[in-house]
C-alpha cells in the first residue's frame, strides 16, 4: 500500500539522516535548517496512521574541496529531501563564493545528471556529497564563455527568491545580540521583527541570499538554542525591488516588546503577539511556534 511504502521512505530518511549527523557531529559540517520537518517525519514513523507531514526536512552539509593552488574551498549543500525519496531524487543546490552563476548551475545540473543515473530509488546524500568533494573544485576555473551559456541558463539567472525565516530562540535578553539583530537587518535589507525576552522570536525577510547571511551570522552568536521554525521561499519572476516590496509584511526591523509580566519582567505576552501576527496576516505561524491555537 501507499501508506507502507510512505512509511519505509520516511524510516530510510530518518536512518540516512542519522547516519550523517553521526558522520559529521559538527554543525559546521552538517547542520538540520528545518528541525520541525524532522520531528514530524519521526512523529509519523513512530505514530500509525499519523498525517502525512506537511514540509521536506531541510539540512546543510558543508564539504571543503582541495583545488590546486588555492588550498581548501568551501562547498555548501543546500538539501531537501520530497517526502517521497529515496524513490525520487532529494534536491540540492551546491554553492560556494568562488563559483559564478554560470559555473553553479552547470555543476548543479551534472550533480543532478550523476544522482538521476546512478541512485534512483536508494539514499544518495553520502555519495553526492562525495561527488562534491571530488569534483566541485573542478568547475571553479571552467571559462563557461557566453557561446556556452545556453538559453535557459539565462532565463533562470532571471528568478529572483524572496524568502521569510522565523527563528526561535530559547530567550533573547543581550543587549548587543539584539543591536546585532537590528543592525545587521538593515544592513541586509531586510524587514522583519525581533521579540526579545523568553521565548526569543525573531522574523527577517527579503532577498534569499540575504536571509541566508543574516541566520549564518546569527547562528554564529552563542545560544542556549537556537533554530528556524519555519521558512517561506516564493520565486519571483523578474525580481526587482517593486515585486520584492510587494512580497513584504513587514516595513521594517523593529523590536517589538508585548507588555512584560513574570518574575523578571522578562516573560511576553503571547496573547500580544499573536494579535500582532494576526494583523500582519501570519497568525498560522503562532501555531509553529508554539503549538496551540492562537486566542
């Protein structure tokens, strides 16, 4: 049945999974974006019939390659994995600062090609990151001349993601994290809200590149715990400044403090918040955070 085969495919992630977290036990190495993803995908192994669940798990596996002359490069591995592999293809997008637009795409396409001949229907997450180790470096110096770009590498160079993080924090108190948090949103131009005290809410959106440097940075600080609740990608054909302001809830980053009560003043009121998502069109995400219905 579908429910038994969905069922197989969720227990070989979760395995695969763990597999890479005992591999790689750093998060510099390899670190879960989505950790509401996993833990519905292990509430569903664990619970039958339970719902189908409703995002990818969504991690980061950084790979450093030897190029010659250049010492060590970093690769990072963007992946999802569909609730459906490893009977599909897990996606994965490989990044690095030294590569061009042109040499991204190509190598994503011939990492894809390699997955689609050699791995359907079983767990490839090891051995792409071992493709990626092994040749990644290859397509730093490949001179992709403009004869060479084809017709839908220059469409695609044309969408523009405009995403939206929701970061939770066990509690944000520190003074300068939160000037970080301020300062840095504008220098990255992105709009959002900060809610300081216990738990730390911390929303940023705008440009997908610049929310991935904002939580890279972020994450950095030391924290109690700190993760991304939830994350919303939309493609925006074109991309410029008006489709991305259009896309906005949010003016700007401000810090938003609902009236303090308990012990040390620093409890907020949730009831506060979550009026304040209401009004903002993102009430659904006061459930994420906090599991319960919103009043």
């Amino acid at each position: 049945t579908t429910e038994m085969a969905n069922q197989e495919e969720a227990e070989i992630q979760i395995s695969e999974l763990d597999l890479l977290s005992s591999m790689f036990p750093y998060e510099e190495e390899f670190a879960v974006t989505d950790q509401l993803a996993l833990a519905e995908l292990k509430h569903y192994v664990e619970n039958e019939p339970a719902e189908v669940p409703s995002s990818k798990v969504q991690f980061i596996l950084n790979v450093k390659a030897e190029v010659p002359n250049a010492s060590m490069v970093e690769f990072s591995m963007a992946c999802a994995l569909p609730f459906k592999y490893p009977t599909v293809l897990p996606e994965i997008t490989v990044r690095s600062l030294l590569l061009s637009r042109s040499q991204q795409i190509l190598l994503n396409s011939d990492l894809k090609t390699y997955l689609m001949q050699n791995f359907i229907g079983e767990p490839c997450m090891l051995s792409a990151r071992e493709w990626v180790k092994d040749h990644a470096a290859a397509y730093i110096d490949k001179d992709l001349s403009s004869s060479s770009m084809t017709a839908s590498d220059a469409t695609q160079s044309q969408v523009t993601t405009f995403t939206r993080l929701w970061i939770y924090s066990h509690h944000i108190y520190n003074k300068q994290k939160r000037k970080n948090i301020i300062d840095w949103a504008k220098e990255l131009s992105l709009s959002g809200f900060c809610m300081p005290g216990k738990p730390g809410v911390v929303c940023v959106e705008g440009l997908q590149s610049s929310c991935e440097e904002f939580w890279s940075r972020v994450r950095r600080l030391t924290w109690k715990r700190i993760l991304i609740r939830h994350r919303e990608d939309v493609s925006l054909e074109g991309g410029g400044h008006a489709e991305i302001q259009k896309q906005r809830k949010f003016t700007t980053l401000e810090e938003k403090c609902f009236d303090a009560h308990g012990a040390r003043g620093n409890h907020m009121d949730l009831g506060q918040l979550y009026h304040f998502l209401e009004e903002k069109g993102c009430a659904d995400i006061f459930q994420m955070y906090f599991g319960v219905e919103g009043h």
